[in-house]
C-alpha cells in the first residue's frame, strides 16, 4: 500500500519507550495520518495508570484499553502450562502473551476500517514475528508498518532523544533504561549491564525484582502451599476454590516473597542470535512444578515420555509465534487428552527460591504403595526372569552374530 493511502493506523500501544515515539514518527511519516492506540491489558497493572493521557497527548486520537487478562489466562497460559511447554528453561510470558494482543489488535482494526496495523517490535526480536504471524492469521490482507525496520533510529539512546525533541514523556531514564516486559505471569529484564554475560543480575539492589525478591532476601522459615487440580487445570489455592487467574495471582505473592521463579539465561532467538534475559515467573514457576508432580502419579509412563518430548515442540511453536496453527492445535487437543485424569491435590514447600515436594495425592493415582514396597507384597519378583530373558532377547541374539563373525 502506497503512504499516501494510509489515513488511519491502530498502534499496538504500551506507552514504553517505543510506542510513545511511534505515534509522532507516523504523523510525520504517513501525511498527519489518524493514529488510534490499542493497549491490550494482560495485567501489566500500574503501566496502564495515564495511558489514554499520555496516548491523546502524543498525538493519538482515542485509545483502546482491552481487558485480555482471563482470556490470557484461560486461552493461551493454561493449555501451554497443561503441555508442560518451557523454551530453554524460559517459561514463555512475552510469547503467549503476544497472540492474544494480536488478536484484539485486529478486532479493533477491523472495528475501525483501519488502514494498517502498526506495532513497535524491533527487528533483532521475537516479538515482530509473534504479532505479525497471528495479524495474519486473522487479517491476511492488513498492511503492517514496524517502523524499527524502515526508521533511522538505531538505539535505545536514540529512541530517548527523539522523545525528548518532541515532548514525549518518560517514565525512564538512561540509566534505569532496561528494556521490559510485564504481565501477569512474569517480567523479563533485558540491556544495561546484562548484555555483558559476565555481569551477575543486580537482585538484591532495590528496584530491579518487581515480582518478588532475591533468595537471599526471603524468609528464613518455609511456606508450605496447596494446589489443587481438575483435569490439569488448577482451581484451588490452599483449599480455597479460585479462578486460574485468582490463583496465578496469589502464587505471584507467596512465590514472590520466598525468591521464587528468577531465571537467568542466554536464549536462542528466533532472529539467530542469542540475547540474555533476567525472567521474573514466581506464581508461573510454581504451577508448572505442582502441576508435574502431579502428573508424575497420574500419567502412565509410556504417555508421560511422548508427552515430554512434545512439551519441546509446543514451547517452540509459542516461542516462535506459531500458535495460530494446526499443529500447535493438534498438540492441543492431544495435550487435553492426556489431563482427562490429572487431577488431585499437591503440597509444596517454599524456601528461599527452592520449591520442595511435600506430598501429593489422586484418585487416580498409578502409584501402588502396595506394589513398590521395599516389604512384602503380592508382586511375584520370579516374574522379572521371563522378562529380563525376553526383554534382553534382541541383546543377546546380536552378541551371539558378533562372535560368530569374529571368528571367521
């Protein structure tokens, strides 16, 4: 599409660094075109206080704020949790978080006629490939202006002095200018002096952790929790019946205070390069443990084993921005499958960032207490002769060739 053509633009809005300066660079750049910003809420809390000011201040003509959080949760967070999907160790809160902005990104362009759907994703990221591959998924035809690969800007430095030239204001400053992203499962930290590896993360300075504080830092006595779970799906927290979201955010607190959920690591971009970042997932870590403790009793072996190696493709199709695909819905729906009897309850004890299994239990339980015991019990160890014979047969066979060819 021609620029000229271009009249109205809605913006993938957070009022961070990069949006806020999208919204004069496209009047400038698109002949005074009408920019309408679309901040999805996915409980990012306080980042949304004065948005629609500073949104119609900076030039945009309406904002948009859609309250995505139990759509999140229920849609994107709990099937990829389900799957037990981690990407590198990361537990994917930037990446499941993105298709679900997208999609109400579209539905208020199309709401609009909009003539383009803008977003303020950097080129090295993964986060270009996320919002533009799920644009597509719902709007095939919608032109995209990611003004990071067309713009002279080149740096973060840059962006700040393009801000201040035309009176954009900022809730950073060059020297807290980490690069972030918070919802309601996590907050990543990326720049500054991460960039160096060689750097450790400054947890104990005040106001680097928002989630929760560093394992130094915690009690000194455990908290031990409770979950329960229906089908995979978590709905108690300390025997008291909650929505998945309620229960995420009160895993947030108590993870929080006892140092859990800090992750620092080297990931493998989509782009190629590797990048560092310091994750934040205290409420996000303990459901993912709880949940495969509990599927360490209620999965026979054979569909916990394939299920694992699955849990790797999920997490890269999420990661990768793929999650409006067949694929990531046949693993789904297989996923679904396979929690139809994961549910019971299981106790973990929290101390200073470690989570410690303190007990689980399901009426649907493969675990025999009366078979495994080091006591007497009905189980016929005679059995296990026949087995190992037959189990060890192809073994046996193959010695038996190798031996009769060396000797030739």
């Amino acid at each position: 599409m021609d620029k000229k053509d271009i009249k109205k633009v809605v913006l993938a809005y957070s009022g961070g660094l990069d949006t806020s300066i999208i919204i004069p660079w496209l009047k400038e750049n698109y002949n005074n075109c009408e920019v309408i910003a679309v901040a999805g809420n996915v409980g990012q809390n306080d980042e949304l206080d004065g948005l629609e000011e500073k949104a119609l201040k900076t030039g945009a003509s309406k904002l948009y704020v859609l309250d995505l959080t139990e759509e999140y949760v229920d849609e994107y967070i709990i099937p990829t949790m389900k799957a037990g999907a981690v990407y590198e160790e990361y537990l994917l809160g930037t990446s499941h978080a993105r298709p679900c902005i997208a999609k109400g990104l579209v539905e208020i362009a199309l709401k609009e006629g909009a003539d383009a759907i803008c977003h303020g994703c950097t080129g090295k990221g993964n986060d270009q490939v996320r919002f533009e591959l799920a644009i597509k998924h719902f709007a095939p035809k919608m032109p995209i202006i990611a003004p990071w690969r067309i713009w002279d800007i080149k740096s973060r430095e840059e962006e700040i002095e393009y801000a201040e030239a035309h009176t954009v204001p900022l809730k950073i400053n060059r020297e807290t200018n980490y690069s972030k992203d918070k919802n309601l499962w996590h907050l990543s930290h990326e720049g500054l002096d991460l960039e160096d590896t060689g750097n450790e993360p400054q947890y104990e300075k005040p106001g680097f952790l928002e989630m929760g504080v560093s394992p130094i830092m915690a009690p000194d006595e455990p908290t031990y929790i409770t979950l329960d779970f229906e089908q995979g799906v978590p709905v108690a927290f300390n025997d008291k019946k909650m929505s998945a979201k309620e229960i995420i955010l009160a895993l947030n607190e108590v993870g929080g205070k006892n140092g859990i959920g800090l992750l620092d690591i080297v990931e493998n971009r989509l782009v190629g390069m590797k990048c560092r970042g310091v994750y934040e997932t205290p409420g996000g870590a303990i459901l993912y443990k709880a949940h495969s403790v509990l599927e360490s009793i209620c999965l026979d072996k054979m569909t916990l084993h394939e299920k694992q190696k699955l849990s790797i493709t999920f997490a890269e199709l999420v990661y990768n921005g793929q999650w409006f695909t067949p694929l990531r819905e046949a693993l789904s729906a297989f996923v679904d499958k396979t929690q139809e009897k994961v549910t019971g309850k299981v106790r973990l004890k929290l101390y200073k960032g470690n989570m410690i299994n303190a007990g689980v239990w399901s009426d649907y339980s493969l675990y025999s207490e009366e078979i495994a015991t080091f006591g007497e019990s009905d189980y016929n160890q005679k059995d296990s002769e026949g087995f190992i014979n037959l189990y060890g047969l192809p073994i046996a066979v193959q010695a038996m060739v190798d031996a009769q060819n060396k000797n030739k």
